[in-house]
C-alpha cells in the first residue's frame, strides 16, 4: 500500500459501526423487515456496515410520511424565500462536512478520494446552491383571452407552478451522492417530499445526508430514505399510488420497467438511462487535447460514468498517431485503492459489476479484438479491472453495443467523416457523444446530425448545473438541470379569470 493512503476519520469509522435504519419523518425508524443488505469496501472486498432491508410495508409508512408532510404545507406551502434559505443552509453543511461525506464515498464506492471530494461532494455543491436559487424562481405567464361570450365578458388567464406531490428518487451506485442530490434538490426546491432509496450497493452517502437536511431545517416528513433492493424496495416505492412523480437513473431495462408500471397511475417521470457514447475525432484534430481529454473522459470514475466516452471513431490520417498516444497513456495510468489519492485507475463498485466487465473483454477476446491492458490492480481481493482499449473492434461485437460501464475504450479507424457519424448514430443509446477539430464550419455542420441529448465540440463529459442534461432514444427521457429544471416537478395549473 502507498503511504499516501488517507486514514479514515473518527467520525467516519463511527458511521460504519452504526445499526443503520431508515431515515423516515425526520430521524431514524427500524425497519419492519428482518433483512438486512451488507455494504463492502470495493478497494478489499470486507464488508464495511450493515443498513436495513426494507419491505412494504416500511416502503409505505415512508411514502405516508411524504404524503402527509406535503398535503399539511409545512414545505409546500412555505415562502420560496425560506426554502431557498434552508437549501442553502444545507449546501453549507455538506460543505462543512467534505471529508467526511468524500471519505464515506470512497469506501463504498471504491472511487478515488481526489473524484470524491472534487466532484461527488465539491461539484454537488454547485449543483444544490444553483437548485437552490431556482426555489425562488418559479413563475408562470399571464395570458390574454379570445373567449367571446358572454358577450361582453372579458378573461385574463395566468399559470400558476405548483409542486407535483411525493417524488420517489431511485439512485445508482456510480455517484450515490451526487446524482442523489440531483432528485432531492429540485424536489425539495419545487416544494415537493421526496422518499428516495439508494442503490443496495451504496446507500451510506445519502443516509447521512438525510441527518444533515433535518439539521438544515427541512422538516420532518419532507425527505425519507429507504434503504433496500430494487426488486421490492424500488419497485414497491416507484409503484406507489400516493407517489406523483419518479425521478429514475439507472439502467435501460429497469427504466423501461418502471416507466411501464408508471402508466397505471399516469405518474410524471423523469429517466436517465446508459450511454454508449461516441467521439469523433476529424483529421485536424489537435491530438494532444483529444487525447488528454478522451482519457479523462473514458476512465474517469473507471468510466462508470454515463455520459462517458466508450467509442472513438477517429479519421484514418491521424489513426496510427492518435492509436499510440492512447495506448501510452493507458499503460501510465497507475491503479490501486481510491484512498490514496495518487491512484488514477481504482476498483470498480461491486463484484458482480467486475465480473460483468470482465465478461464483455473475455467475450472481446475469444472474437479475436485487439486488447491492450493497462496495469493490474493489487493482488486480493478487490475489484479491479485493468484500463483496456480494443482497437478496430467489429461493430457487432456487445462489448461496441452494450454500455460497459467500465475502463474500457473502443478505438476504430475510419474512412471519412460519413462513416463516422453512421458508425456513431448506429446505437440504441444517445446519450452524448463529442466531436475533435479545429474546423468551425464542420463543427456546426456536424452537431446537428448527431443522435445525443449532449454534443461537446473540443471536450467530453464535462456537465454544469445551468446545461440542460439528458438522453435521445433509449437514453432515456426528460432533462435535468438547467433554469427549467423545476418544471419536471411541477404542475402547470391555467387560472382564468372573468371580468
Ligand atoms: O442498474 P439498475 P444496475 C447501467 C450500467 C450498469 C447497468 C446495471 O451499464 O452496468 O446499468 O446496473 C434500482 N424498481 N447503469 O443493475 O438495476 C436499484 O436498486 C425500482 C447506468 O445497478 O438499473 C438501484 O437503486 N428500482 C447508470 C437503481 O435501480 C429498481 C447508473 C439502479 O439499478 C428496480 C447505473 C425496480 N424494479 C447503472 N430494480 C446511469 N444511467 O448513470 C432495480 N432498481
């Protein structure tokens, strides 16, 4: 081990040890179900807390809860001015709290302590200040009318944003934190309750952060969480018929399940959905940015990031150059556990999720792909995957169709700019994808046919708090963040007026 491996805090080892309940109401309740869901440190594979297995029944008294905390007012009805405030207050003490919460991530996650405290804390604080200020932004239209009768009469009409009701938020395991914060800002800001459940991989993160909202003065009712699987615990929440809203981001088959069951009630959702998120990269590229910035985008998180770059299709000229300076770069990378900050590459979050990326190279291989491996990860028992690349793999191969989810970047050499963009359209997924040049005119002209929800001209992966973010075709649907984020979690109501 490196000695530059941070040493978990007191305050952090305390957590660990805690008999973890559920979070409804404003404090802690025992779960009614006798389960139990063991969280493992990835870096080492041992088991580092114990939280609850909640069953219906527990799913229901949480959902009650949001229910009767969002018809009583105590949040709904409460001046914009002093949700806003309370959001903010909020973002303070996750502030206050960074290491912390960074550390509680990397344990459970497996991901580097630097990415933690940069982005899965440091950026989520933009994020729920930037929600924040949108609490006391909300408005509608005033509307003039044509009704002509009685004759006489005249009408004014104006909209009028209200909160949508109980959201349920669904959370993976690839940024608990983060994408937790997501759902639960824009609910709360929009004078939602939220009941969110956690992956049953990482759920730790937002277990806290609920203690940390009732510190900030969000009151109780307003924001529970569940902790559980996602076959009872998810499907009973999102199921729900006092829920009036889903917030869900994970994978495409679960999504596409939810958003069925959804249309019973004809509940309002928002999805997320996976990518398999293309790069192309024209012949006038500047290489040394393509290259700094594919690996950022490739490998960050061990590329357990869905906005990720998994497929280059990069323009023949510069092929050979740009194939070198990759597989250069993959070699550097040094891997090994996410406390020691000097690591790029660390585990990835669960066992199962190792086996299943490894799966997708095995199955690469016996096709005959070109891989290139990266360093090992430390010999025991963690859940590591070397940075590969396959160069030139065949179209049809899963590991080029299915989202990876890992270290592992597909590198092809094509003819001219057309095939590229057929090769890159050619998926189920558009989530993002990237264009590398320094022509202006092809940049604009390209954009445009480019099947994503998000195109970077120059960088990948990069998102902010005020650029609307979310899939084409089965990426998923609905957008997140940007001004009119809210809207997702709101009601348009018309009201007319005669005069
Ligand atoms: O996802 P699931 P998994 C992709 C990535 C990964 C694959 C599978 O490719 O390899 O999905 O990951 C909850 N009703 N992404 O199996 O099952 C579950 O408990 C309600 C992309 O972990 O979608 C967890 O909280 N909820 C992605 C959450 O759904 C249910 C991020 C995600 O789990 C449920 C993660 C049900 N029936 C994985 N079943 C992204 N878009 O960023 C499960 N869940």
């Amino acid at each position: 081990m490196s000695s530059q491996i941070v040493r978990p805090l007191d305050s952090v080892s305390a957590f660990l040890k805690r008999q973890h309940g559920l979070y409804i109401d404003g404090g802690w309740v025992a779960a009614r179900g006798q389960g139990t869901l063991p969280v493992f440190n990835p870096a080492t594979g041992e088991q580092i807390a114990t939280t609850a297995d909640a069953d219906e029944a527990d799913v229901d008294q949480a959902v009650q809860s949001a229910h009767q905390a969002f018809i009583s007012g105590v949040w709904s009805r409460r001046l914009p001015a002093e949700r806003e405030r309370i959001l903010l207050r909020y973002a303070d003490l996750l502030e206050q709290h960074t290491e912390e919460l960074a550390q509680l991530e990397t344990l459970e996650q497996g991901k580097s302590i630097a990415i933690a405290r940069a982005f899965e804390v440091g950026s989520t604080l933009n994020w729920m200040r930037y929600t924040a200020g949108l609490a006391t932004k909300v408005s509608g239209r005033t509307l003039d009318l044509s009704i002509p009768m009685p004759e006489g009469a005249r009408y004014t009409a104006f909209t009028r944003k209200e909160p949508v009701g109980v959201v349920a938020g669904i959370v993976p395991w690839n940024f608990p934190l983060m994408i937790g914060m997501w759902k639960v800002m824009p609910a709360l800001a929009a004078g939602c309750s939220i009941v969110i459940k956690p992956s049953e991989i990482t759920p730790l993160t937002l277990l806290r952060m609920a203690e940390l909202a009732t510190e900030a003065g969000v009151p109780p009712g307003v924001f529970n969480v569940v902790t559980g699987s996602g076959g009872v615990c998810g499907r009973v929440l999102t199921s729900h018929p006092l829920v009036s809203k889903i917030s869900f981001t994970g994978s495409t088959a679960t999504g596409k399940g939810i958003a069925r069951s959804a249309v019973d009630s004809l509940k309002r959702i928002t999805l997320e959905l996976g990518g398999k998120n293309p790069a192309i990269v024209l012949k006038d590229a500047d290489i040394q940015q393509v290259v700094e910035g594919l690996m950022m985008g490739s490998f960050l998180n061990q590329g357990q990031v869905c906005a990720a770059s998994s497929r280059l299709y990069v323009e023949a000229p510069i092929f050979d150059q740009v194939a070198a300076a990759f597989e250069g770069a993959v070699k550097g990378l040094t891997v090994g556990p996410g406390l020691d900050p000097s690591f790029q590459i660390n585990p990835l979050a669960s066992q199962a999720h190792q086996a299943k990326v490894l799966g997708y190279l095995e199955d690469a291989r016996r096709q005959d792909a070109e891989l290139i491996r990266g360093a090992q990860g430390p010999n025991g028992n963690g859940f590591y995957v070397s940075p590969t690349l396959v160069l030139n793999p065949d179209n049809h191969l899963t590991l080029t169709r299915e989202e990876v989810f890992g270290p592992v970047l597909c590198l092809s050499r094509v003819d001219d700019v057309e095939q590229a963009l057929a090769l890159a359209n050619d998926s189920d997924y558009g989530l993002t994808a990237s264009l590398w040049t320094r022509d202006l005119n092809a940049a604009m002209n390209l954009t445009p046919r480019i099947e994503a929800g998000t195109v970077w001209v120059n960088s990948h992966t990069l998102i902010d708090a005020n650029m609307p973010f979310g899939g084409f075709k089965q990426s998923g649907t609905g957008r997140d963040f940007g001004a009119d984020w809210l809207d997702a979690y709101t009601e348009t109501k018309s009201v007319c007026i005669r005069h």
